[in-house]
C-alpha cells in the first residue's frame, strides 16, 4: 500500500485488506540479505550453544488490567533538551520534536516515555560532547508536569557510544549512572516524570547491572530472547568494535545470540544476563505477563509485541507490521530520536507522520495507550 492510499483510507476496510496482503512483502529497510544471514548462523552453530541465564523464575501476570493496552517509547533522546537548552522558546511544545508528540497525544491518546541519554557524544564534535542534561533549563517544568498523565522520562545510557555499554557494567556503574539521570530529570521537569520500565542502551545488561536497576527502582527490564552461544574470540562475525565490547572486564554470562532482521549488520551480536529462551520470552510477548528472576530480583519482560521499530520500516509498511500483532493484549512499539534530525546521516522525513500513522493504527484497532511500568505490579 503506498502512502497516498494509506492516508485516503485510513485503516479502514479497504486498507486492512491492502495491508494483509502486504505483510509478507514489507522487510525492514535495514535487513541483512538472506546470503548473508545465512552465513552467520552457520558461523554461530559451530560454537558451543548455552543454556538460559535464567533459570530459577517466575511466570508473573498482572489480572487487573481491562482491554487492550499499547505502549510507545523513543530511544536515544538528547538531541531536544540540546535544542531547548540553545533555543530557549517560550514553550517546549514549540519545539517540533515535542509538539508532534503533544499532537499525537491530544488526537490519538499518545502516551510514551523518551529513555535518555545523560550527555551528547564526542562522535558528534567535542563541543557536542560538552552537553548533558544539567544544561537543560528547568523553564518548562510546569508544562512538564502538566504532560505527566501522558509523558515520562526513562533510563537509557551516559551517552550513545560505545555500543553495549552495559553488557560487562558493574553495579556501581549502572547505579551511578542512574542516579544522574533521575536526578537531572527531577530537576527540569519535577517529581513523577521519572518511568520505571528500562531498555537498557543496545540492550544486553550484566548481571550485576540487572540488581542495580532493580535496587534503583526498575519494575521490567527490557530483555533479549532465543538461543545464546559462548563467544570464542572469531571478530568475525560481529559489527566492528561489537567483539572488543564483549571483550572488556568480560562478564561470566557475556555471549552471543541471533539477532535476525534487526538491522543491517547486527544479526549476530552481543547478550548479557537479560535474555531470555525462546520459550520464556514468547510468556510476555504481547501480554500483561512478566517473569521473576528469583536470583536477582529483577522483572524481565519482551518490550515489544512483535510491532514496527518505526525507523526501520517504510511508512507505508508500518500498517502491515502492526496487522500481525492485532490480537496482542498488550501492544509495545518504539523508534528513536535521532532519525528526526536532518543533519543526521540516516534522518527521516516524514518521522513525524509515522508517530502519527502509528498511533492512528493503534487507536482504530481499539488500544488504549499505558505506561509499560502499568502492566507490572
């Protein structure tokens, strides 16, 4: 379906058709080719394959939640404070990033958390790598506040690179990490804007981080799933620089997984203590379950249903992807912040008209929006 028919039609009759017959056809824009995948998995089989890190647990389910519920959170935010910081506007809804979302939220019933990073990168110039979030004014903290029924602010990393940043932290990185944030967060925009579900920056968390954000206040840890490998030392098969991120103060629970459709280039790559088998994982996926790892405390749940990341999908296919997750009880999508910014290398046009396609998607089929922390007691 192209995107002239899609916002003629909208999700109705005509489109669902259009979109099912799609859905076999869309891939993400960013997949390995097959060839390709093929290899790495082949690679992957001939290394020792492991059990699950998480064995003594707990199959959780919160009863009291009626209906349908979808979830959205943006990855990766530094970039608007940035903005706001510089720019100074009256409101901070003035800023398109923010305002796009306050629209979505007024329209469609928009709610969402941004998962932060606490500074701008050196990747970006070294007076990039000057910013962190004690540069963002506290101006707009009454317009905050205000945005708290629908607008939270979430854990994500100190900054965008290295990638896997937490695969082999120690507890006191993540703990301190932690505190930066939330103490940041608590000054510009005030009490109860802080969420407690946490996809961890690439993912993969140690298990000393896992009791750290647990300790910290953490209700559901993002997690990754399916079978893992013991990592021999072969670069090969990993993004460059992936390998030395494994490497560093290695962890015991350190490894690989399979990774497919993804994302160029990352099929295979790196899992912590966070991930769960096969079996585990599809438990949560898409529902209002969680599981209980009684060796850390910590909660761990699939933060997604099987829905569109919106940066890795056409506009046109996003319809089609969410159509395979229109039975999920629980429906959980994301994107990222930096896809918005043109002088970004992959920047996206028309990323504000998927939060909108994507929204309108959710609410045609009945979804009311939550907060991911909602669904755990």
């Amino acid at each position: 379906m192209n995107r002239r028919d899609f916002l003629q039609y909208g999700t109705g009759t005509l489109a669902l058709a259009v979109a099912a017959k799609a859905a076999a056809a869309a891939k993400n824009i960013r997949a390995e080719s097959d060839e390709i995948q093929r290899v790495k998995m082949a690679a992957l089989n001939n290394l020792q394959e492991l059990g699950p890190t998480i064995s003594d647990c707990t199959l959780m389910r919160k009863k009291a939640i009626p209906g349908k519920r979808a979830a959205f959170y943006i990855d990766d935010v530094i970039w608007v404070f940035r903005d706001l910081a510089a720019m100074k506007p009256k409101s901070c809804w003035d800023h398109r990033f923010l305002r796009h979302l306050k629209e979505c939220h007024e329209k469609y019933g928009l709610k969402l958390q941004l998962n932060l990073f606490y500074r701008d990168d050196f990747y970006y110039g070294v007076r990039a790598a000057q910013f962190t979030l004690k540069d963002m004014p506290d101006t707009w903290k009454n317009e905050f506040q205000a945005a708290k029924s629908w607008l939270k602010f979430g854990f994500h990393s100190i900054q965008e690179f290295p990638d896997y940043p937490w695969i082999n932290a120690s507890y006191d990185d993540v703990a301190t990490a932690w505190k930066l944030i939330t103490d940041e967060v608590e000054r510009f925009a005030g009490p109860g804007m802080f969420a407690f579900a946490v996809t961890p920056h690439w993912g993969p968390m140690s298990k000393e981080g896992c009791v750290a954000l647990k300790d910290c206040g953490a209700k559901a840890v993002w997690v990754s799933r399916g079978r893992r490998w013991a990592y021999d030392g072969n670069r090969s098969i990993l993004p460059y620089g992936h390998a030395m991120r494994i490497e560093n103060f290695r962890k015991p629970e350190t490894a690989v997984y399979w990774r497919g459709g993804g994302g160029d280039d990352i099929s295979v790559s790196a899992c912590g203590y966070n991930h769960l088998d096969a079996q585990q994982v599809e438990k949560t996926k898409g529902t209002y379950n969680w599981i209980h790892d009684n060796v850390t405390g910590a909660n761990f749940k699939a933060l997604t249903s099987g829905g569109p990341c919106l940066n890795l999908w056409k506009i046109e296919d996003i319809p089609a992807v969410f159509e395979k997750t229109s039975d999920k009880e629980f429906n959980i999508y994301a994107t990222h912040e930096q896809y918005f910014y043109k002088d970004y290398f992959a920047y996206q046009p028309d990323y504000c008209e998927k939060t909108f396609v994507a929204a309108k998607w959710i609410h045609d089929q009945g979804y009311e929006y939550a907060f991911i922390e909602d669904s755990i007691d």
